[in-house]
C-alpha cells in the first residue's frame, strides 16, 4: 500500500499527514478551506520536525500534497482518513462521497472522536471496508489509535487497521464494542466533567487543578494503568472508598454552563485566543513547542 488520502485538515490533519509520509507513505491531503490548506504545510513540517525528534521509523519517499478536491485526494488511495468535524451528517455526506470515488479495496477509516461507527457506515457502499481509526491529539506524538468494528466493518478491515497502525509507529488498541465515545473518550470525559465541575463549583481554580491532575493521577497513570492501579492500591480500598464516593461523583447528563457559556462566547481556546486561560500567539508557539518536547521525552521513557 502507498497512497492515503486525509480529508480534513485542522486540528488532527497535518499530524496525521506527517505520520504517514514518515512511514514512507505519499499522501494526498483535502481541506474545504483554502485557509487550512494554506496553513497546512508549516503545520505538517513542525510535525515532521518532532516525529524526526522521536526517531520513530523512518520509511524513505513519503511525501504530503494538498489537492484542490476530495476526489483527487480519494482517487487511487488504498486509505482514507476522514478528519472533519465530529457531525454525524457531516461525515455521513464526506464518506458518500469518498464511496463515490475510492477503489473497491481501499480502506475507509473515520478519526471520529466517538461517533458510533455503525452510525456513520449505514447504508454506505461496501460498508465492510470502513473502520474508526481514532487518534488522540496530538496525533503524531500520542501512539495509541482506537481501532473500532462498526456492525458491518469485516474482521479483515480491523485486521488491516491493527498491522497498519503498527506499520507507522503506532500502537492500537481494538475497542470489542462501538458504543459511544469508544474507551478513550469515555474515560477521558468522565475526568473532563468532574474536573469542570469541581471548578465550577469553586472547589479548586482551574491552575490549581491542572497541578492536581497533572502531577498526580496523570503522571501515575501514564505508568501504571487504572486497571492495574486498582491490584496496586488495594481493591479493598477502591470498595470502601467508592461505597461512599462514587454517590458523590458529578453525573450530569448535559455539559456544564462553564464550557456552554465560553463555546457562546467564541471562547474555544487555544484556537480563538482564549478559553479557560487567555493566549497569545507566541505563547501558543512555545507552548506547542513545550507540551511537544516533554511529550517525546515522556514517551521515550515510557517505551523503554
Ligand atoms: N481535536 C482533537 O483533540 C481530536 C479530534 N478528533 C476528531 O477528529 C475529527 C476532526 O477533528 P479536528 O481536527 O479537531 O477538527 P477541526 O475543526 O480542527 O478540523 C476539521 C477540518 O475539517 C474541514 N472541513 C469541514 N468540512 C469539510 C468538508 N466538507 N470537506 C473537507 N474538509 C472539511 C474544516 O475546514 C477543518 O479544517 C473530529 O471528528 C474530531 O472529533 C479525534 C481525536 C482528537
Ligand atoms: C477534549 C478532547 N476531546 C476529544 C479528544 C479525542 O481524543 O477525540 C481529545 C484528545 O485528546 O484527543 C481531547 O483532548
């Protein structure tokens, strides 16, 4: 296999592109807006610069293009990688079109954040071929990829996504059922609700719970897992301290007014300026440059 396709370039897209062109792959990259694919290659080079950085494998003759279409992205691809925002009509639409244009033997993969992927393959031609193959941001540093069966995805397709995710350096991890949100996000927004909450409520300021976090269940966690943390505390002490806590835990259904109130205001984050801290674009550089350089120095470690 050779040529991939990404359609979407924000966020997730040009690490995602330099990924694969660092794995020897040539790749073929759409975005809707002329802005972002104008932005894209200094964006794909920084992370070339870190996945160089890495030392993660290095197949020669990769290469990113950005085309002027998502045909000519999609034609004669044998993956496609779908980046666009996490709408489930929007994605429904982008891979009928991809199904309009791609190979019979191409591989059709959403990098949906939990969007269920029997939602999004229904009714799709030859759906068997499509897969959720979830990155977690950034996706050129982080290496673990969901790799998610939607009820009419083939084994074969799964099988495909798990050798390829460890073809590019990757490491995958196969999610047994597709419900919403996967594990990561399931995982990741339970903490994100409690963590909101417990600001909103006034119980710490958000620096304060950044440390918190950070530098307790977030550095212990990245070596020792939940699961293995639970044999490592006790599961004594799990039981006796979640019979009276787990009652305690946030549990709203909605997304708390600290997050509705800034996403109504234009306060998106790093992206707009400002959000929950204010920025300005030299510090989002060198944060970027920051959080990028204890990321490979973390994963370095972590590998070992
Ligand atoms: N941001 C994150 O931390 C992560 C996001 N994801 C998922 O990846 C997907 C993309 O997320 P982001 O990159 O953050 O979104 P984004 O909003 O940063 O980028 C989406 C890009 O898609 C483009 N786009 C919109 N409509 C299009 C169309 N019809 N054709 C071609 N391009 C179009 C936009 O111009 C934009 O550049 C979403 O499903 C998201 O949930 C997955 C992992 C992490
Ligand atoms: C806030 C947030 N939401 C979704 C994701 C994702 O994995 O889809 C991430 C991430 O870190 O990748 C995230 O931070």
């Amino acid at each position: 296999m050779t040529k991939a396709a990404v359609i979407g370039l924000g966020t997730m897209g040009p690490g995602i592109c330099a990924t694969l062109a660092r794995a020897g792959l040539t790749v073929a990259a759409f975005d809707l807006s002329a802005e972002q694919c104008a932005r894209a290659p200094a964006m794909v080079d920084m992370a070339t610069q870190v996945l160089e950085k890495l030392g993660v494998n290095l197949v020669p003759g990769g290469s990113v293009g950005i085309v002027e279409s998502l045909d000519r992205a999609v034609a004669g691809a044998d993956l496609v990688i779908e980046n666009v925002p996490e709408k489930l009509e929007l994605k429904r639409e982008i891979f009928t079109a991809i199904c309009r244009v791609a190979g019979d033997g191409a591989i059709l993969a959403s990098d949906t954040s939990g969007i269920p992927i029997t939602d999004i393959q229904a009714g799709m031609a030859n759906p068997g071929r499509i897969v959720g193959m979830h990155w977690s941001n950034p996706p050129h540093i982080i290496p673990m990829i969901e790799v998610i069966a939607g009820r009419e995805t083939k084994p074969d397709t799964v099988d495909w996504m798990k050798a390829f995710a460890r073809r590019i350096g990757h490491l995958p991890v196969v999610i047994r059922k597709d419900v919403p949100g996967f594990v990561e996000n399931r995982v990741l927004y339970s903490v994100m609700r409690e963590c909101v909450d417990l600001v909103e409520r006034g119980v710490i300021d958000a620096q304060d719970l950044d440390t918190c976090v950070s530098w307790g269940i977030g550095y212990k966690l990245a070596v020792v897992g939940p699961m293995s943390l639970l044999d490592m505390a006790g599961l004594d002490i799990y039981n006796a301290v979640g019979s009276y806590l787990n009652r305690e835990l946030c549990d709203r259904a909605d997304v708390a007014p600290y997050v509705t109130e800034r996403v109504a205001a234009g306060r998106l984050g790093m992206k707009t300026g400002g959000g929950i801290y204010d920025y300005t674009p030299e510090g989002i550089a060198a944060l970027r440059d920051e959080r990028a350089r204890k990321l490979v120095a973390v994963r370095r470690i972590l590998q070992e």
